[in-house]
C-alpha cells in the first residue's frame, strides 16, 4: 500500500515538475557580436554564451566593449543589448498573452526592447525604477549610477519608482535619478537613439585598396604588363585584387612567393587572400611572415581588416587613430573605416563626421563621397545621398563605389530605371566585384524579374559566396517563385553560416507562410526583425502572419510601420486597405487606398498579393465596399495595370455588359490562374493552402415567384508541388413561376495551375439546365405557352507565358454549345422546336510595357458561331383541323468575325495620358430560312430566302486623360467599334479609362460614340462626376430569327448578390440588348459620392437622355427613359452589420421597339442587408427589389450562407 502511494506522489510530483517546466519559458539567443557572456546564476562564473542557447529565469547576460546580443523570448518579445550591459532574466512566460509576468532587471548598459503581443505583464526594472510595458518597443539606458533613461517608439509605459510615476506614450523620453521621482524630458528625433540595432556589417576590404590607381587606369596597366619576375608579380597581383579578380590574384602571389620565398611582398599579398576569405588566423599568419613592412600602409590596413573581421574593435579603432596621424598616407582607408565602425555602432552622425576629416585630407576622393552617401541613406536622408552620389561621379566618372552609390540610392528610393543603369554601369567598370551584381538581381528580385534576378545573385554568389545576404535573397528569390527546394538549399546554405541572416529569416518565413504556417514564419521574422527592425520587407510580411492568425492589431502596426521605412512602397497601404474592408471598417480602407494611390509610381510588384475572382485587391474596392462606385471606377481606372489579375476581376464585376464583363473576367483568370482558391471569410494577403466550403440556402417570393435555391461551393489552393487551385459549384433554382414550376441547375469547375513562374494555364467549364413553362409573346411570332428546355455547355481554357513582368503573352480557347427543345402551341396552334447554338472562340494578345512610358497590346480574336433552329407549327389546329397544314420554318444563321488590334496607352507626364488603338475587323454574317408548308400530306414548294451582311472595316479608338492634380482628371474617348460574334475578347474593352456600352449594341452591330468625363474628388470625403455622351448605333439585324423563349443571362439579378452590388448596377432596365434596329442616343449625367462618416456614405445620379431610333426618328429607343434620377445610401458597421438601399426614378419609356408598350414613370427601390458573423462563418442576407413599382413585381430574397 506505501509503496502504491510512494509512487503516485512520485508520479504527481514528477507531473507537477514537468508542468511547470512546460509554462516556464525562456529566451533564446539569435546573435552575438564581440564579447558576450551569462551567468547561470549569482556569483557564478561568467561563461561565453553561444547562438540559439537557451537562457532561463535566474540567469544573466553580460556584453563587453563593441559587443551585442539579440534575444527572442517565448513569448515573442525582441531584445537587443548594446555594449557594456548587464541584464539579469527573472522570470519569463511561455507563449504571448499568456498569464503571469515576464520580468528583467537591467543593471547597466542599454537595451532595446519589442513586444507586440506581450504577456498579462511585462517589467523592466532597474535599479532605480519600474517600467511597465503595455505593448510596445522602447529602449532603456542604465548609467553607472544607477540613472535610468527611457526612450518609448510605440505604445506606452509606465515609468515609476517609490517617489512617483509618470505615463510615457510614443515619441517621449523619461529619465529617473538616484532619489528623485521620474520626469518627462523633452526629444527630438527620437529614434536616432536605436541606430545602433542594425544588423550593418563592417567590410574592411572594400575601403582598401593595393595599388590605388583608377579603374580605366588598372586596366591598360595591366594589359601592358608582360614581366614575371616576383616584383611584377606581386604588382599584377595588387592590380587584379583592386579590380576583384581576387582567384587570379592569388595566383600571381603564391607564384611571386615561390619564386622569392623571404619577399614580404607576396606575404602580404597573401595576407590580404586571407582576409577576402574570412580566414583571420590565416591572415595574421601571413602578416607575422610579412614582419619587413610591418611600417606599410598596406601591412597595417591588412592588420585593422584582421582585427575588424575578428571582432577586435578596440583594436581595430586604436591603430586608425594611430595610422589617421601619420603624413603622407596614399588612400582614405582609415577614416572609411572608421566611418564604417561608427555606423556599425550605430553613431552614424559620427561616421559622416570621419568623411569630413577624411575629405580635409583627401578634398576629391569619390571613395568619401560614395561613403557619404551611404551613410546618409542610412540615415534617410536620401536626397543628401543622392546629392553625395553625384559629387563622387563628377570626381572620378569611372568610379565604381560613386555608381554604387547611386544605384542603392535608386532602388531605395523606387527608381528602378535609374538603379539598373547605374549598376549596368558600375558591373561593366568592375565586373569582379560582387556587390553591383548583388544589387542589380536583389533590385530585379523587388520586381520579380525572375531570371535576371537569378543570374545576378549566383553571379555574386560566384564572386563572393560568403556576401552578407547573398543566400538569403537568392533563397527569397525562389520562394517568390513558388521553388522550394531551391529556396530551402539557399536558407541552409545561409543560416549555416549565419543564423542571425535577417535577409534569409525573413525569407524564410515568407516560405513558411506560402505553406500555410504562420506561427513558425513569425517565430521567423521576430529573428530577423530584433536583428535589423528597420528591414521594411519584414514587417510587411510579419503582418500578414499576424493578420492570419487573427492578431489584427498587430498587423496593423507592423503594416504602418513598414510604411514609415519605406515611404514609397505602396503595398503595406494595399495590403492595410483589404484588412479594414475585411474589418468592415472602409472608411479607414478609404484612407489607405488613398495613401497606396499616391505611392503608385513606385510600385515593385504585386504578385504575391493574394487576389479573389472580384478582383478584392484592387484599391478600388474600399470605395466600392461603401457603395460608392464612381468613385471606386476611378480608382480602378486610374491605377489600372493590364498586366495584373486585379484590375481586370474588379472591373469585371463592375461591368453589367456581359462582352466587356466576360472579356475582362477572363483576362483577369489567365492572369492569375490561381483566384479561384482564395477564402470566403478572411483574405489571407498572400496565397496559402486552403479548403474552402461555401453552404448556401436563398429563398424567394413575390407575386409571380416562389421558391428556394440552394448552392454549395468547395474550392481550395494548394502551394506544392505547384501553385493550384480549384472551383467547385453546384447551384439549383427551384421556382413556382407564373404559378408554373421552373427549375434551372448549374454546375460550374475551375482549375488554374502555374507550371512554373512565367508560366499558367487555367481551365473553366460550366453546364446548366433549365426546365420552364414560359407563357408570353414574341415579336413576329405572337403568343405561346410551351414547355421548354435549355441545355449550355461551357469550356474555355487559357495560357498565360510572362516573358517578363512587363510582356506577357495570353492564349484563349473556348467553346459554347446551347441546345432548347420547346413545345407548347404558338398562336393557339401546336408547335415544337429546336434551336442548337455553337461557337468556338479563339484569341491571343500580346502586352508589354517600356522603360519610356508605352503600354502596347497587340492581338487577334476569331469566333464561328452557328444557330441551327427548327420549328413546326400545326397550322390551324386550334380550329379543329389538326394536321391538316404543318408548317416547316428551318433557319441557319452563321456568323464569323475575326478581329486584329493594336493598341497603345503612353504616358506622356504625369498630367496627360494618351490611348491611340486601331483594330481590322471583319464580321461575316448569313441567315438562310426555308418555310415548307404540308397541307394534307402534300409538301408545297419551299420558299428560300438568304440574307448576308459582311462588314470589313478599320476601327479606331482615340482617348487621353488630363489630371491637372491628384484630386481631378478629365477623360474623353472617341469609339469606334462592331461587336464580333464571340462571347469576349483578350483586347482592351476600355478607351482613357471609359469602357464600351455594349448593352445596346448586338452582335454584329455598330457602335460610333464621343464621351466627354469629368471626376473631381472635391473635397476627401466627397467625389463628382459628370460626362456627356454620345453614340450612333446600327444594330444590322437580320430578318431571319430564330424562335427561341430563354435566355440564360438574364437571371443575373436573380442570382447571389454580395456586399454593393446594388449600387454597383447601372440604371438599364436590361441585360441584353433590346431588340431594335439602331440609333442615336444622348446623355448628360452626373453623380455625387459623399461619404458622410466612417459608416454612412451616400450617392446620387442622374441622366437625360435623348434616343431617336434608326428607322423612325419619332420613336425613342427601348427602356430609355428621358428622366433617371436615383439616391443611395450605405451603412457599415464593424460589428457585421452592412445595409444598402436604392431609390430610382425613372420618366416613362417603353419596353418595345414600337413604342405600343409604355412602362409609367414612377419610383422604384432595392434595399440589401448583410448580417455577418464576426468569424465570418455565418452571411445573411435580406433584399427587396423593384419595391414601389407599377411595372414589376416586388420581390424578396431571404439568404444563408455558412462558409468555413
């Protein structure tokens, strides 16, 4: 019995210990620079710490003179302790937020410290005062005394000690002394305390130089020299090192050494070898056997570079001061040197005054200016950089460091032009030496050139393969390219040699976030972050791992302060505005939008941005998620990007043409195959693997209809072994209508794959059935009631080959088939029917865009479409004579067109854009009809008729936009245009940002039109626009139709809706073109966006028109009414509430050709409202259409949907 309860107190014990083991965490050391040590516990003996050793509560740390260290705690907070710091670790809990305290005592020294997601409580003590952290990153300066200072960056802390408190918000200073309470001390520039938490690395080699001749110079001597003996020898070797052939130069030194063994000359040749690979026992070897020139300039450079690579700083600075006293020095090494010294210690006020000294000594050394510029990019101020940058090119134009320079200088300033020209120029100066070639492929890596950028790093890789970041951005590389392998050999390769690579962590977690892991990709970026916090790309990529594991705050946080370092980048203000859409919260997204608008021209890439099939990227969609459309089509117009799925899917879910909608709904899928696996609830930035359900059950009523349509939609993406995604939907209307049962069953797959970065190919098919009792009247035909079923069947497939990002080559196949099989009577008398439609299509385009401001496209699209009907009608049946006269109408209807284009849009200045396009289209069209009448048994005489119009012509379309400033710009387009018989095109179906009214133009039709546009953001919150326009349309039609009572299309507004889509509708009372012969039609119209508040915006349109048909000039056009005036308004709360309501006025029209059916003016309202859940699972919907019409029918629409 003793011994049972011996060993259950034993095992509960043992329990207990390992619990508390496992909610007890610590802190893990990612870097060391110089002299670090710990300290198990008090008065233990100090031992050197070591990277990825793990530190726990009770024991310190310790760095000495030039010395740091950075730690990552369990719970996510960043430390990073300069020279001269003592820090004791009390206690530390396990995970973020997680209960308990996480607890420091600072003894001396500073610390810089950063937690976005801190524990129940976080205290920094002193030995003087308490910090209590509450979120955020400050530093803490602990003098000898005891004196405390700190410095808060974000958030808040409350400083205190047993004589007062003071709260301590961003941007503020606080200081505690011995015996006094804590005061606020009044700062400027701020963060210049914590330069020194950077990961910048001393080079010493790259500010010495053997022979110190210029480039140009080096060369022609060399080409010149023939001697070798040992002397030539060891001056062809001092050459080849300056020029970076460092292989052939060790070459000439070891040949020298063996022909001379005791020459000091080859030694220090050799000593230098050494210390371009790292090797510093090697180096002092040599330097020890090089004792005879031990005086040298060169002997005592190699010397510094020895003790600089070794870390001995006190060393290194102690023979600059010596060496900087000397006269008659040949080069500006040391105060290069020392400059760089101070910059690594983060003084870089210090390191600009050393080029000052230096250039009293050197007045027109380009080597000090290019160091100036450096450093003062470093600083951010970049315009000084810039300015330093020219001065070292006037000095020395074959400078390689002055070109250098000026191509970092571009590249961080997004002047991508600029930074590949001057690193073209300073690669064909000094093609040896890594660093240009580094720049030029992490430059082409920022824009995705894919290729280049690969070519360039394993060539700097080849020159230098230990350059600080080489394998880290080569790694990033191939993760952007979706190649893992090749981007996990790249981090091993640079972790292995460096752990604390925050180039390679920060790649790394971008990998780790494209396979679906973003906990282990921010335990990644929280490495690389406390190594170099002022990386924008890592907080860029932090906030999408916060974001998808649900820390919004954070994310936002991490997304302005990538802002703040990079100023020019427009994707964190992208990828801030999807998150507060997400949030329900557009009026901020509005801002942010605004903010990614203005940066626009400085755009790298947005390929890896995650997109939808609405295209939700877009900057457009703030304004459209707070139905605000016209202004929402400026934004998407002005910051359209024909080469990127985005602007095409959100414009395409703007356009109610179903040419233009399917024409850029397509481009956008061979864009980006991989749309169709983004999530239903939150967008996850970037692509990552998905599984997405889409439950959906919607119910409708009204006077004529009744019934429920269920729907389920399964889609997903997956990153390996390539990126691929899928569709799945299934949709079933069932309808009581017309008090007759409508059915209509839609399946719909996609698939998108990309073979490889330049490479995609996409797949989509679609089939439905609709089975209806349809009763009404067709022109011509008169009145029927019939049974009818309509079978469509879908398949289109496209390509997409990127040439580069830049050119793109799309490639398009499709092809639709239709059969409707009616029967019913028609005029009372018995019928049945056939009527069988085929159309394969095919397209190509070619677009690319040059360094000098031209957007080209060029292609072709060809359809056949073919419309075989058969009908049968039992004349005179109703009369009590059935089968006494069958009537036979056969029809064939073949329509060919074939389109060619070209098509530019130049940017002229930042003011004028220009669109100049020119298509050769040819329309073929042939209807032949045979009516054969039987009467008695007997068949009669067929009557044959033919009909043909064949239209050959060139098309132009002229258009220009002038922004006279950011808030206006005015638009005219002039087009010319015969709508060809296929279902889209690849072309562009926009002129200066206007796009193409096919709603009243049919197939073979012509369209001539002028539109003048203005859109004035007159205030920012409000936006105006107003235009008038013009067009002439001959819709060419045939006589010969064939009988046909369906017409899938037009149940779109039946179908699901989302959030504004009602005030994304434009104001036809049609989906496809009425039935009329031409025309000419006049608009001036205007509308009002104001946004009223964070949660209320509203609109306001109104058009006259003026139509006047072809054939009769007394007669007005279809649905067109003189008068539409219509009033909107949207409220978005952030809790999930999201409503919107329509009023629309419209004057009376009439709904036929003729003008015998008149529709009464009157009111007409749409009301939606969303309720969604705040995990995004649950979406209700409640809408009411057509509410207050005397022409239709009020109907309601009830709608769940549960998506997970």
């Amino acid at each position: 019995m003793r011994s049972c309860i011996f060993a259950l107190l034993t095992s509960l014990l043992l329990s207990l210990a390992a619990h508390g083991e496992s909610i007890t965490g610590s802190a893990t050391v990612i870097n060391l620079q110089g002299v670090v040590e710990y300290q198990r516990a008090p008065g233990a003996a100090w031992q050197p710490a070591s990277i990825n050793q793990k530190l726990r509560p009770g024991q310190s740390v310790r760095t000495g003179p030039h010395s740091r260290m950075a730690l990552l705690l369990d719970d996510d907070t960043q430390v990073r302790l300069n020279e001269k710091t003592v820090l004791e670790i009390q206690s530390v809990q396990a995970k973020p937020r997680s209960a308990g305290q996480t607890k420091f005592r600072q003894l001396l020294g500073r610390a810089w410290v950063q937690s976005k997601t801190p524990p129940k409580e976080l205290v920094w003590r002193t030995p003087i005062a308490v910090a209590g952290i509450r979120g955020t990153d400050w530093e803490m300066e602990v003098a000898e005394d005891g004196r405390s200072l700190l410095s808060v960056f974000s958030g808040e802390v409350a400083f205190s000690n047993d004589l007062g408190q003071v709260r301590v918000g961003a941007n503020e200073q606080a200081q505690v002394e011995q015996g006094k309470a804590p005061v606020k001390r009044v700062v400027q520039n701020l963060k210049e305390r914590v330069q020194w938490v950077t990961a910048y690395q001393v080079d010493p080699l790259r500010h010495v130089t053997l022979d110190g001749d210029t480039l140009p110079s080096l060369r022609q001597r060399l080409s010149e020299m023939t001697a070798t003996n040992p002397a030539a020898r060891v001056q062809r070797g001092r050459i080849l090192a300056d020029l970076g052939r460092w292989r052939e130069a060790e070459k000439e030194f070891i040949a020298a050494h063996q022909a001379q063994a005791d020459d000091a000359g080859p030694l220090l040749g050799l000593a230098y070898i050494a210390l371009h690979h790292n090797d510093t026992q090697g180096a002092a070897a040599w330097l020890e056997t090089s004792q005879a020139l031990k005086a040298s300039e060169a002997w005592v450079y190699a010397d510094i570079g020895r003790m600089i690579l070794g870390q001995d700083f006190s060393g290194a600075l102690a023979a600059l001061k010596q060496i900087t006293q000397r006269p008659g020095l040949s080069q500006p090494a040391p105060w290069l040197l020392l400059s760089d010294l101070a910059a690594y210690e983060g003084r870089t006020q210090a390191a600009l005054e050393q080029i000052q000294q230096g250039l009293q000594r050197f007045p027109d050394a380009p080597r000090l200016y290019a160091q100036q510029a450096r450093l003062l990019l470093l600083a951010d101020r970049a315009d000084e950089a810039a300015a330093a940058a020219e001065t070292a090119i006037d000095a020395d134009f074959a400078s390689y460091d002055a070109w250098l320079a000026r191509a970092d200088i571009a590249r961080r300033e997004g002047g991508a032009a600029t930074a590949y020209s001057a690193y073209d120029l300073a690669i064909s100066l000094k093609p040896d030496d890594d660093r240009a070639w580094y720049g030029r492929g992490a430059a082409y890596g920022e824009r995705e050139y894919i290729r280049q950028a690969r070519a360039d790093l394993k060539q700097a890789l080849a020159l230098n393969p230990a350059g600080i970041g080489y394998q880290g951005e080569l790694g990033t590389l191939e993760t952007l390219a979706n190649e893992f392998p090749a981007a996990e050999s790249a981090y091993r390769a640079a972790l292995a040699a460096n752990p604390a690579d925050f180039v390679a962590l920060t790649g790394l977690g971008v990998l780790e976030l494209k396979r679906g892991h973003p906990r282990q990709a921010l335990e990644a970026f929280l490495k690389a972050g406390v190594m170099e916090p002022r990386y924008a790309r890592v907080h860029v990529y932090t906030a999408v791992a916060y974001y998808q594991m649900g820390e919004i705050k954070q994310a936002q946080d991490e997304l302005a302060r990538a802002g703040e370092l990079d100023d020019k980048d427009p994707l964190p203000h992208f990828m801030a505005a999807m998150i507060r859409s997400d949030l329900f919260r557009p009026a901020a997204a509005v801002d942010s939008a605004r903010q990614a608008m203005r940066r626009l021209p400085y755009l790298k890439s947005l390929n890896q941005l995650a997109n939808d099939q609405q295209g939700s990227a877009n900057l457009g969609q703030a304004f459209a998620f707070m139905g605000m459309e016209e202004w929402a089509r400026s934004y998407a117009q002005e910051s359209f990007n024909p080469l990127w799925a985005g602007s095409h899917l959100f414009l395409a879910d703007r356009y109610n043409g179903l040419f233009s909608k399917n024409s850029e709904l397509f481009q956008g899928l061979i864009s980006d195959p991989t749309v169709f696996g983004a999530s239903h609830r939150f967008k996850s930035l970037i692509q990552a693997p998905a599984d997405n359900l889409n439950l959906g059950l919607r119910y409708t009523r009204s006077d004529s209809l009744d019934g429920f349509s269920p729907q389920v939609e399964y889609s997903g993406y997956r990153v390996a072994p390539k990126p691929l995604a899928w569709y799945l939907g299934y949709e079933s209307v069932n309808w009581d209508l017309l008090d007759r049962p409508y059915g209509l069953n839609v399946f719909t797959a996609a698939f998108g794959i990309k073979l490889n970065p330049d490479q995609g190919v996409f797949l989509f098919a679609d089939g439905s059935r609709q089975d209806s009792q349809p009763v009404g009247a067709l022109p011509g035909f008169g009145g029927y009631d019939v049974d009818d079923r309509l079978d469509t069947r879908r398949l289109d497939v496209g390509f997409n080959h990127k040439f580069s990002p830049l050119s793109q080559l799309w490639l398009k196949a499709g092809y639709f088939s239709s059969a409707e099989k009616t029967a019913g009577s028609l005029g009372g008398d018995p019928l049945t029917s056939r009527v069988d439609v085929a159309l394969p299509e095919f397209a190509f385009r070619h677009s690319f865009a040059t360094q000098g401001g031209h957007q080209i496209s060029w292609g072709s699209d060809y359809g056949r479409r073919t419309t075989n009907s058969r009908l049968q009608t039992d004349l005179f049946a109703a009369f009590g004579t059935p089968d006494f006269w069958i009537q036979h109408n056969d029809s064939d209807i073949r329509e060919r067109s074939w389109d060619s284009y070209v098509s530019e849009v130049y940017r002229l200045n930042p003011r004028w854009l220009l669109q100049g396009d020119l298509a050769y289209q040819w329309h073929d069209r042939q209807a032949d009809n045979v009516i054969t009448d039987i009467i008695s048994g007997a068949p009669g005489t067929p009557v044959a008729s033919v009909e043909n119009k064949d239209t050959r012509r060139i098309s132009p379309r002229l258009g220009l936009v002038f922004s006279p400033n950011a808030q206006a710009r005015i638009r005219f387009a002039w087009q010319n245009w015969v709508r060809p018989s296929a279902f889209s095109s690849l072309g562009p179906v926009a002129t200066a940002g206007i796009p193409l009214d096919d709603r009243l133009v049919s197939r073979g039709g012509e369209l001539n039109r002028a539109r003048l546009q203005g859109e004035w953001e007159t205030t920012p919150n409000t936006f105006f626009t107003g235009y008038l326009d013009y067009k002439d349309i001959d819709n060419k039609r045939f006589d010969i139709r064939p009988f046909a009572v369906s017409e899938l299309e037009s149940l779109g507004k039946l179908r699901p809706r989302d959030y504004g889509q009602l005030m994304r509708d434009d104001l036809y009372e049609f989906v496809d073109a009425p039935d009329y012969a031409g025309g000419t039609i006049r608009n001036a119209g205007f509308a009002v966006n104001p946004m009223l508040s964070k949660e209320w915006a509203v609109i306001a349109r109104y058009v006259y028109t003026d139509s006047r048909n072809a054939d009769d000039s007394s007669l007005d056009i279809p649905y067109l009414p003189r008068h539409t005036v219509a009033a909107g308004a949207t409220w978005v709360q952030p809790n999930g509430w999201y409503t919107a309501g329509l009023l629309t006025h419209r004057s009376r029209r009439y709904s036929d050709e003729a003008n015998t059916s008149p529709l009464d003016a009157g009111l007409s309202g749409d009301l939606d409202i969303f309720r969604e859940s705040r995990d995004k699972h649950w979406l209700l919907r409640f809408s009411a259409n057509d509410l207050f019409d005397q022409n239709r029918d009020t109907q309601y629409t009830a709608e769940l949907n549960y998506r997970f």
